[in-house]
C-alpha cells in the first residue's frame, strides 16, 4: 500500500500535465506587425486528434485605421493632406504539421503551414483631380479641384506556405510564434481616381506577386 501510494505522488504531477493536454486544446494568437498595417489578425488554432502533430487554423482578420505606415514603404509619396484610412476584412485557413506530439506542442516545436486567404479593402483618400460640382445653372459639371474625396476598392486572393517555430514564452499557457511566410496573391481593384494607388509593393493593399517575410505572433492555451 505505501509503495502505491509513493508511486502515485510521483505520477499525479506528470499525470496531470498529460491530461491537460489530452483534454483537447486551443490556441489563440495575434499578430503584432499587422497592428502598423492598421489589422487585427487573431489565429484559432485546434488540435485535429488527441496526441497528434496537426492542427486546423482559422484566422479572421480586420482592418481600421490610417494608411500612414504603409504609405511610408511605397513610392506613393502620400501627403498628409490626403487623410487617407482604411477599412477591411479577411480571413486565412491554414492546415499546419508539426514536429512533435502534443506533449511537447507548447516546447520548441518546429512547425510546417499552408494556407488559403482572402481580403477585401475599402481606401479612402483625398488628392487634386476631376470631380462634379453643382454649377449655377442648375447641371452638374467636371471640374479640377485640389481636395477631392475618392475611393479605392481592393479584393485580394493568396496562398502562403510557413515555417515556423512555436515554443512556451513566461508560462505554461503562453506562447510565442516565430515563422517565415512565403506566399503569391492576386489582387483586382477598381478606383474612382484616374488610376490604382495602393498596388507599389508587398506591403501595400492591393499588392499582386510573390512574397517573403518574417513574422511574429503570441498566444495563449485555453
């Protein structure tokens, strides 16, 4: 009896780590780069079985706020009278395999993602150009004017493969994610300005080609 007694004290720790594991998990994540970008990127990741190495992620994905950091990486030599801000939307499914079981998911953990994506991005902005303006007859004529409101419509597919390495940040239930993105999106626009303005490069809205990145993500274990 005090030999099983002394064998149970010694397995409840490890016992308990086990179970807490076992009885499923997920794992929210945000992306702090995306916050310059003005988005909100937040990751809901689920284990597919008990003790396996695969996991299904969602990521929904918002944008509000000043065009201001990306203006500042392109050619578009945006002024700030422009007032330009952005609002969108987006969401990512994304499969990912990882290196070891789920004992040691939250512990130096290599990590191989592919994925699917989708955005669409609402721009505003305000440049000189041709707009309508109410003349004293009554009919409505095309003017040049150097504070017209105009609009930017993007929508924008990907595909994007990672590799990753998760590993536990302070605690038990705290994470940080470190991964290189390598993907290509495709993105059609239409513009009441004369031509498209947020199409210069990979950071930009409305960007069509291949990429590659660095990035970083912190979660947390529910």
């Amino acid at each position: 009896m005090v030999l099983w007694a002394a064998l149970l004290l010694v397995s409840f720790p490890a016992l308990a780590q086990f179970n807490k594991y076992q009885n499923g998990w997920f794992v929210l994540r945000v992306s702090p780069q995306h916050l310059l970008l003005s988005g909100l990127h937040l990751d809901v990741e689920k284990q597919l079985k008990q003790a396996g190495t695969q996991s299904l992620l969602f990521s929904p994905r918002v944008y509000w706020g000043t065009t201001r950091f990306v203006d500042n990486f392109t050619v578009r030599q945006e002024q700030p009278e422009d007032k330009s801000r952005v609002k969108g939307f987006g969401a990512e499914l994304q499969h990912r395999l990882y290196s070891t079981d789920l004992i040691d998911l939250y512990d130096h953990n290599f990590y191989f993602g592919y994925g699917v994506n989708f955005h669409r991005f609402g721009i505003r902005f305000r440049k000189e150009g041709w707009g309508e303006e109410l003349g004293e007859d009554g009919l409505y004529y095309y003017r040049l004017g150097p504070d017209r409101p105009f609009k930017e419509v993007v929508n924008r597919l990907g595909a994007v493969l990672y590799l990753g390495l998760q590993e536990r940040f302070l605690s038990d239930r705290l994470l940080v994610d470190l991964h290189l993105a390598m993907g290509y999106t495709h993105s059609s626009g239409s513009s009441s300005y004369p031509s498209l303005r947020y199409n210069r490069n990979m950071l930009d809205y409305g960007y069509t080609g291949f990429y590659l990145y660095p990035g970083v993500k912190l979660g947390v274990v529910l």
